[in-house]
C-alpha cells in the first residue's frame, strides 16, 4: 500500500539578500566543518573498535561475573535453602497453628457463641416484653395525666393571657412599629442616596485618574515601545531570523558534504594502505612464502619425519632385542642358581581331550549317562 505523499510546498522567491547571505556562509561553514567530520567520523570508527574488540568482551565477563558471584548464589539459596524452609514452615505452621486454631473454632467457639447467641435472644425478648407490657402503660398514664392538668390550667387562665397580651402590644408593638416607620426607615433612606453618591463621585475620580494613567503611560511607554518594535526590532528579527535560517542550512548542508568528502578520504587512505601493506603482505604470502613453505615440507620436513620414524622403529627394536637379551640372561642365571623347576604332575580333571571347551550340556549328559561294565 503506498503512502499518498503531500505534494511539495512551492518555494517562495528569494531576494538578493538572502542568495548575498547563503553563498559566502555555506564556502565558511563548509571549511569549517570538514575537519570537525573528518575528526568525526575517525572517533566513530575508533570508538565501534574499541566497543568490539574491548568493552563488548569486557561488559560480557562482567556480566558473567556479576552472574556467577550475585545471580547464581541467590538462585540457589533461593531454590534449595528459602523454598524448602519455607515450605517446611508452611507445614508446621498448618500444623501447629491452622488444625489447633480450627478444632477451636469449631468446637469451643461455634458452641459457646450460639449459647450466647439463645441467651441474648431471650433477654431481648424480656426486654420487650417489658417494655410492651410495663413502661408503654405507665407512659400513656403520664401522658394523659399531663394533658389533663393543661387543659384545667388553660380553662383557669383565658381572661388573665387575653390582658397580658394587650398590654403588650400596645407598650412594644406599636411603638416599635412607629419608631420602623417615621424614623429608622427615612433615616436609612439618606443614609443610602448618600453612600450611592459618595460612590458615583469616587467612581468618576477613579475614571478620571484612570483615564489620566492611560494615556500618559501610553504616551510615554507604550507609542515609543510600539514604534521602536514596529521600526527596529521586529526587522532586526527578521534579518537574524533569516541569518540563522540560512546558518542552519549551510551547517547541515556542509555537514553531509564534508560526510561524503570524509568516506571519499577514508576509502582512498584504505585503498592506499591495501595497495602498500595489504597486497606486499599478500603478494609475498602467496607469491613467496607458500612455495617456499611447500620445498622446504616435501625437501625437508617430510624426508625428516621419514628419517625420524625410521629411526624410531629401528630404536624400538634394539629396545626390544635388549629387553629380551636382559630377560634371557636374568633366566638362566636363576637356572644356574636354583636349578630347573620341578615337572608338574598331570592331574586328570576330567577335561574334554579337545581343543574345545565342555560345556553344560555336554558335562550333564555325561554325569547321567549308566555306568558300563568292564
């Protein structure tokens, strides 16, 4: 599946200035950066060098020591020390702790806690009882009681509240509601339209101060400010905005420039030291010292061997014969000493004349057979 690519972006005329600016700055950077690639690209090399040839090895007998001194001792601790005990623990504590802990439960607990269980049935059902039969009657007795006693009082005393109640009104009520009306109500209202005016004089002060502020620190600050981004900063922006546009676009052209012109010397300076080590070295190898090597195997190395084997199965067999002389002499000067051994008797073991060996058929066969008679 292809990937619709987004069409190009047209370019945008370029002014003098800018092609002024991009020419000299690339031939500048481009003699600047080719040493600092070339310098580049030799640590690069140098550096996957050593990372093969050195830290990789090291890093990997380090890791097989980190291995061999925390991994492995913690493995097997864990595996053959940790495990068994704690497996050995779980079972002791299963049985020491959980089968005691549960015969408990099951058979002291549970009983005791259902005997407590009937015998707080039973005292909540006498408190109910109680409460049903003894206290709910004696407070509707209290109840009604108090109930009779307020009516009786209430039936005493209608006249006397009826006069109180008067009495009230007109020394608290009415003077209140007159003193609301005719003094604290105007008196408030002023009050009011005073603070409301207060606060549009101060509003408009504040308005009049503010407006003041504005436009002297607009005068002062802002317009000279507003000028002086509009008129000099905003094209020196865009002046170093380009230069550093163009800087960065001249670097990294150079740099893949000076990459190619960096590959282009270390192939010749590979070629070179090739053609003035490599293909002696090689040339003489294949060219001088193979031959050589091969005269001197078939001349020398090989006759020598052949000398040399020779030599060896002929001092072989002057050992041999030495070692059987030493032998023989050794015999017959114990013969000379001691004499000839004595003849060994011939014991019949019922053998088989033959040169073959009885077996186990042969010698039941013959234990069975009858005996003949002479």
């Amino acid at each position: 599946m292809e990937l619709h690519k987004p069409p190009p972006r047209p370019r945008q005329p370029e002014g003098c200035l800018t092609v002024a600016i991009r020419i000299p700055l690339r031939i500048v950077v481009l003699v600047l950066v080719v040493p600092v690639r070339m310098a580049w690209d030799a640590l690069v090399v140098a550096g996957r060098l050593v990372r093969d040839t050195v830290l990789r090895p090291f890093g990997r007998a380090l890791l097989w020591v980190g291995r061999a001194v925390f991994v492995w001792p913690f493995v097997g601790l864990w595996r053959y020390v940790l495990v068994p005990t704690g497996r050995a623990l779980a079972w002791l504590g299963a049985v020491l702790v959980v089968v005691p802990a549960v015969w408990f439960h099951r058979h002291v607990l549970t009983p005791v806690g259902h005997a407590v269980a009937w015998l707080a049935r039973g005292v909540g059902a006498g408190l109910a009882w109680l409460h049903a039969r003894v206290l709910r009657p004696i407070a509707h007795a209290v109840t009604w009681l108090l109930k009779g006693i307020g009516a009786v009082l209430a039936a005493v005393g209608v006249g006397g509240y009826t006069a109180v109640a008067r009495l009230a009104r007109y020394l608290f009520v009415v003077p209140a509601h007159w003193l609301y009306a005719r003094v604290l109500a105007p008196v408030g209202r002023a009050v009011a339209w005073c603070v409301r005016g207060l606060g549009w004089l101060v509003g408009m002060v504040a308005t009049g101060i503010g407006l003041a502020l504005y436009w002297t620190l607009r005068v002062l600050f802002v317009l000279p400010a507003l000028a002086l981004w509009r008129w000099v900063l905003a094209p020196v922006g865009r002046f170093l905005a380009l230069v550093a546009r163009e800087a960065g676009d001249a670097l990294g052209h150079a740099w893949r420039i000076a990459g190619r012109i960096s590959r282009a010397v270390g192939r010749a300076l590979g070629t070179l030291l090739r053609w003035i080590f490599v293909e002696p070295v090689r040339w003489i190898y294949r060219s001088v010292l193979t031959p050589v090597g091969h005269v001197v195997r078939d001349a020398v190395l090989r006759p020598a061997a052949a000398g040399a084997r020779v030599l060896g199965r002929a001092v072989r067999e002057a050992l041999t014969s030495a070692r059987d002389t030493v032998r023989q002499a050794r015999a017959d000067f114990r013969r000379m000493l001691f004499g000839e051994r004595g003849q060994q008797v011939a014991v019949d073991r019922r053998e088989l004349g033959g040169g073959g060996a009885r077996t186990l058929e042969q010698r039941v066969g013959r234990d069975m057979s009858p005996p003949t008679r002479g």
